[in-house]
C-alpha cells in the first residue's frame, strides 16, 4: 500500500489532536486544535500538511503538521 492510501484527510473547522511522539515549542499543553488551512500543490491535490490554530490563555498561534502527526480528536 502507498503512502497516499494511508493518508488521513481532515477538513476546515475539524477538531484535531497532535500526536504524544511529536513536540513543538510553543504549543498547546492540551495538543487539541482546529484544523484552519490545508495544503495544496500547484495541481490541487493535498499535499498532507494542515495549518492548525492553537488557543489559550495565552492567546492563540497557528502551527504546521504533516497528517500523520495529527489525529481525529475525541470528546
């Protein structure tokens, strides 16, 4: 199976968790966020890395992953 049959597609507003094996200074302390940007190439066609918005007490910041960083958050 290819890489791109494995990928997960979240969609704009998607309530997202960052996985506990990955680490960004400056992110959240609750890894949650929401999806709001996805890559695209010239063509179109995702490329897997998706813009997703932190908030906090703190204020909010926005962050890049690639797809296989992040997963569906559960409430």
């Amino acid at each position: 199976m290819t890489d791109l049959a494995q990928k997960v597609n979240f969609e704009m507003g998607e309530l997202v968790r960052v996985t506990d094996n990955t680490f960004q200074e400056g992110m959240s302390p609750t890894r949650v966020g929401v999806i709001v940007g996805i890559g695209q190439d010239d063509s179109g066609f995702r490329t897997g890395v998706y813009e997703v918005l932190f908030a906090s007490g703190e204020g909010t910041l926005k962050m890049q992953f690639w797809h296989k960083f992040l997963e569906k958050a559960t409430l």
